[in-house]
C-alpha cells in the first residue's frame, strides 16, 4: 500500500537537514532535501520490518491525503 505523509524539513547547524514525519514517528538527515527524503523512506521501511505495517501506520487512516497550508499570525 502506498502512504502520502507529510515532511517537515529542518536545518541543522553542522549542515545538511533532517526530515521528519510526526505520523509514523520517523526522522532522517540528509546533505539535500533529496537525500533527507530517501534516508527517511530507507527509515520508514525499517520501521514496518521491525513493528509491522498496522503498527507504524496506524495514526494513517486509509485515504489520508495532506496539504501544505500557511497561516498569518
């Protein structure tokens, strides 16, 4: 099955970035927004090898979709 999860990107001091996804509990870094991406999806994998797909998805309700907002404070 196939997830759309949302990616917060964060940049770290010593360089490079880290990618996290709050809904399945994951974080990666990466020298690029690229490398972040596919260190977190190598990450996520892991993580449904070691607890099982329910376990990691399970605050993913089938047919979630994501959309970036902003918001003016």
């Amino acid at each position: 099955m196939k997830y759309r999860l949302s990616v917060l990107f964060v940049p770290l001091q010593e360089g490079g970035l880290m990618a996290r996804c709050d809904r399945v509990r994951a974080t990666a870094t990466g020298s690029t927004r690229e490398e972040a991406i596919e260190n977190l999806q190598e990450a996520i994998v892991e993580l449904v090898k070691e607890y099982g797909e329910q376990a990691v998805f399970q605050d993913v309700p089938p047919g979630t979709d994501m959309e970036v907002i902003e918001v003016a404070v």
